[in-house]
C-alpha cells in the first residue's frame, strides 16, 4: 500500500501513520455531518473525499493490525471506524435513495456486532459504554428501514440489557435518555405489528405490476416520472424512533423499489465473515456479497430520490424545497408529502392533533369547530379561490414545529405557490389539508396534483379504544391499503385468518389494477393526472386514494359526513366515485371477505346485483 512505502521509506512509524490518518478522517466526518440537506452537491463532493479516507484507513489497519496492536491499538478504536462507515453509508442511502448503500451500511454494522468490538472493558468505561448504546441504536434505524424485524428485536434486547447492566455498574451516571430511546422503539415496534409486515410496503415486481406493463394513457401528452420527494412529518407525541416518524417511515418505504424476490426470502440474519478480506466497497469480509447482492437489484429503475424532514424551520424546509424544485430533471415530478397538525377556520377538528392521526384516538380529538365562512371583510381584501379558501389567509397552516412560535413553525399554501413552477405532486395528512385546495388554479406555471386527507379522524365509536394505535389512516390506506382497511374493521393480525386474508389481497390488487386500466383508457381524464399515471409510485398512490375514498364514503358511522373524506385536485372521472358500481363492488367484495357488509352503506342496486350473483 503507497502509504505503508512512504512510511517505510521515510522512517514514519506505522502507529504515527495510522493516527495521523484517523484525526484525516475524524475532521472531514465532522464537516460531512453537519451539512444541511438542501446542500447536496456539496454533500456528495464531501463523501467521496471523507469515505476515501476511512477506506485507506480501513485497509491500512488490517494490513498492519499486528504492528497497531503493540503499539497500543484497542478493539474498540477498530469497531468505531466500522461503526462510521456504517453511518457514512447509511447517510449516503438517505441523501441518495440507493438501496446498495443501505445494505453496505447494514453490512458494516452487523461487523461490528458480530464481532463484539466494543465488548472488552465496557463496563469500566463509561464512555465506551456510550458507543455501544449510541452504535446499538443507529444499527435499529437501519435495521427497520431495511425490514429486518428479527434483527431489530435482537438489538432492543440487547440494549435492554446492556442499559442494566449500565446502571449497575455506573450507579453514579444517568441513563435517562436511553430509557427513552428503548421506550421509542417498543412504540414503534407496537405501532407497527406484524400485520403491517405481510406485504412489502415497497413497490414489488412479484405483486405489482412491472413498470414496463403499465397501460399506455390515452390522453397523455408528456410523460413525467417520479424523481424527487420531500417527506416532512411532526405532531406532537407522535410515534417515531429517533428523526423517523411511522408516518415518513412507510412513505419512505412505499416510494422504493422491493428487490424482486428478496421479500420473500425465509433465510435467517446474513452470516459474519470471519476472513480479513475487502468488499466491492470497503466492506470487512466476503460472505456478504450475496446479500448486498439482493437489495441491489440491476433489473430495476432507481429509487426516486428523498429528502426526509423531522420538525425542521420553515427555512429549512423551503430552502430543500427550492433545492429538489432546482435540481429537478425535465421529466420530473417532485412529491412533497407533509403531515402535521393544523391551525385554520376551516378545519373540522380540534388543532391539536392531525387529520386521521389514528384509528384510535380520544374522543376529546372529535370536537367539531365552526366551519363558517371568511368573514366579509377579509373576503373582499384577498383573492379566494373557487373553493373559497384564500391563499394569504394566515390562520390555515400546517405546524412542522411546536405552536409556541406562532407562524414561525407554519407552513401556508401561499409558501408552496413558487414551486408550482415545476411539476408537484402533493399529499397533504391534516386536519387543515382542504386549505391547499386555494393553490389550485393560483398554480405559477404547472397545475399541481393534489391528495388531501379527511379533516377528521375516524369518530371513537367505530374502533376498539383499546387497540394501539398504528398511525394516520389516511396515509395506513396510501401505504398499506389492504392492512387500514381491516383496522377500521377492527381486527388485528391475531385475528386474521390468513387465508381469508390472501384472497382479499388478491382481490383488492386485481381491482387496483383494473382501474388503472380504465384510467389510463379513459377520455377524460384530467392532463394532471394523465401525465403522471405512467409512474408506477404515483398511480400507486392514486388508486389507493381512490380505494381509500371510497371506503371511507361507504363505511355506515360517517356515511354523507363530507369531513370524513379526502379529496383530490384535480377531480377524477365520474367513474371513479365512490357511489360507482366500479369502486361499490370492490368494496362489498372485501367487505363480505370479512363479513363485515353490514358495515357499508351500498347502494340497492348493487346489492340485488350481488345477490343475484351468489345465487347464479
């Protein structure tokens, strides 16, 4: 290696090298974790240079771990170089959306456990201690985007232990916040149980359809594709592990691509690897390539690439907002979905809580508010939209961060209207989501396409209060469509039969499909929608908003209660309303799965038409 030569040559000690080495890389890690996300160029030309460096520090340690070790090298100090090459991954797979760096990432990690670095003298030092926890808890992150729910419930008992063990033997220290972060994720973990878990949340080839089968859409005249998306979600107490919330966490998900075949898969954690040899990037031993191999799928697209947002500044927000609108391709199509609790005189809901946060919410949650209209005054001094909101109208805004602050923490419809520019694609999960609607028609140079929740949640008399709760159903039925719908019902997974359940999953999949091929054929349907429905993550999101609509139209408890419903902007063809024969049969056929019929409110027609049906 050209570093041991110069070494050698110049009389350098090899323990100087490698120091010299670390302090390199410690200093340009520091400058690459602070970079903001609406950096990214920036960001991509610091990881090459930080990355080469802990490669050469990597290689250089193992070829020289003997000489290190006399000269003092602990364990630990070589866990922590994998640890950070783990995170260097892991950050990259976040800023990039490259499923390749995710599994190196987990590969590094899964090192460093397996290994046990960090195992000696652990308990007498308390700072090593703390590297354990802190290596412990972002592996859990990347275990769960990864799905690795074996793995996840491995390192929470882990942590478990190791937090007793902690108190014990540093009686004097206090592990408060590791309390806390073992209590995040046994929420989470409940909040996400194993009936969410049955389908990949992400896009697959062996249950969807493939890209290159999507119908051909009649009235498109430009096709566009799914390339960019902001998630940003923040409610107060609401479920989420360390910046990842349920809500940003299933999205995240279902706007990537499932390695064809690699869900299905029932082998059990990857082996460790006990040789000394390098991966294609660095990566510690050889028996990992097979599953690196597997999230790197080369027959698939990209993934559309994300920015993820916990309780950022409204700055912030905007200034990565502007970033993804200016990075944009031509072909481009930039998905912003927020969900955060609202503030408007249009809102149906009390403003503590957001729009259909849950199934299982407080009563408290379903205190109806007036609904009267702008005042006369304020109607004459701002221009109103033809749904009557007005787009300058300082009381209807989402907050990304605490009320305390006012509007500093709130986002308007009137901030989005400069990136109307370029194509938008909006999900918008709030009690004041119907706000949004004034941005149509006010749009500065494309019509955005709009899926608004409903302004209430569920009333408490339809769900069992004693459930836990497993987040938003407005975002459960764009993510996990089949598995929201059977909560509403009120079962869980432990109730479930699964071959009950197998024939609704394949029942409400060949009606997804059957509707994307009467909207890609229909004559009138809306250019907004048109050039967006050849993505296979943007029609995805469209049917299911449609199924989503109508379920919630149909269900008995809020039946004609327009505040329980969501909507979309631009309107879809009359053939896709819920009152349709189209989207009425495939309701009352999951329904009767079930035998849950008596729950919806069908029309009698369609009723005698089923009952014919069942006799012929």
């Amino acid at each position: 290696m050209s570093q041991q030569h110069s070494s050698s040559s110049n009389n350098i000690p090899v323990s100087e090298v490698y120091w010299s080495l670390v302090a390199k890389a410690d200093k340009k890690f520091s400058k690459i974790r602070d970079l903001p996300y609406y950096q990214r160029n920036r960001y991509d030309t610091y990881f090459y240079k930080v990355f080469k460096v802990y490669t050469q520090l990597w290689k250089f340690q193992q070829e020289n771990r003997q000489k290190l070790v006399e000269a003092g090298l602990k364990r630990w100090e070589i866990g922590d170089i994998a640890s950070r090459i783990g995170q260097l991954y892991f950050g990259q797979y976040m800023r990039t959306s490259e499923a390749s760096y995710l599994s190196e990432s987990y590969i590094f990690y899964e090192a460093v456990l397996t290994r046990e670095y960090f195992k000696d003298g652990m308990f007498q030092d308390v700072n090593l201690s703390s590297k354990q926890l802190r290596f412990l808890a972002r592996f859990v992150t990347v275990c769960l985007v990864l799905n690795r729910r074996d793995m996840v419930y491995q390192l929470l008992n882990q942590l478990k232990m190791l937090l007793d063990e902690c108190k014990r033997a540093f009686q004097e220290t206090d592990f408060k916040e590791w309390k806390l972060v073992v209590q995040e994720i046994v929420k989470f973990l409940k909040a996400d149980p194993a009936l969410m878990n049955i389908r990949p949340l992400r896009y697959s080839v062996v249950l969807d359809l493939h890209p290159d089968c999507l119908p051909q859409v009649v009235e498109a005249k430009r096709k566009l594709r799914l390339r960019d998306a902001l998630l940003c979600s923040y409610h107060p107490n609401e479920v989420k592990y360390s910046e990842l919330t349920l809500h940003t966490f299933r999205i995240l998900q279902s706007l990537e691509w499932e390695p064809s075949g690699s869900f299905y898969q029932t082998g059990g954690i990857p082996p460790s690897g006990a040789g000394t040899g390098i991966g294609q990037n660095g990566a510690p031993g050889t028996s990992h390539v097979n599953y690196s191999q597997d999230m790197s799928d080369p027959t698939l697209p990209p993934n559309p690439r994300k920015s993820i947002l916990y309780r950022p500044s409204v700055t912030n927000f905007l200034a990565v907002l502007a970033t993804n609108c200016e990075e944009l391709p031509h072909d481009g199509v930039l998905l912003l979905y927020i969900s955060a609790a609202g503030s408007s005189q249009n809102s149906f809901s009390s403003p503590s809580h957001g729009a259909g946060r849950s199934f299982i919410s407080r009563a408290a949650d379903l205190e109806a508010t007036s609904t009267s209209s702008l005042n006369s005054e304020f109607e004459i001094a701002n221009p109103i939209s033809a749904k009557g909101y007005c787009l300058s109208n300082q009381s209807s805004c989402l907050y990304i961060g605490s009320r305390s602050s006012g509007g500093l923490n709130g986002i308007y419809p009137f901030d989005l209207l400069p990136f109307t520019r370029r194509p938008l694609f909006l999900v918008i999960d709030s009690d004041s989501s119907k706000a949004f609607t004034a941005l149509s028609g006010s749009e500065k140079g494309e019509s955005v396409a709009m899926l608004l929740s409903p302004a209430m949640s569920l009333p408490i008399s339809t769900v069992d209060s004693s459930r836990q709760p497993s987040g938003s159903s407005f975002t459960s039925f764009l993510t996990i469509p089949l598995q929201a719908f059977v909560l509403m019902l009120g079962f869980m997974g432990s109730d479930i039969d699964m071959d009950m359940y197998d024939k609704a999953d394949k029942l409400l999949s060949s009606s997804l499909n059957e509707w994307g091929l009467l909207l890609a054929a229909s004559d009138n349907l809306n250019p907004v929608w048109a050039q967006t429905l050849g993505d296979p993550f943007l029609r995805r999101l469209l049917l299911r908003f449609i199924f989503c609509r109508a379920v919630l139209a149909l269900y008995a408890p809020i039946f004609n209660k327009t505040e329980y419903l969501p909507e979309c902007i631009p309107s879809l063809p009359n053939a896709f309303l819920p009152t349709s024969d189209t989207c009425q049969r495939t309701v009352l056929q999951l329904a009767d799965i079930f035998g849950a019929t008596s729950k919806f409110n069908f029309s009698k027609e369609m009723m005698l038409s089923d009952n014919r049906s069942q006799e012929n």
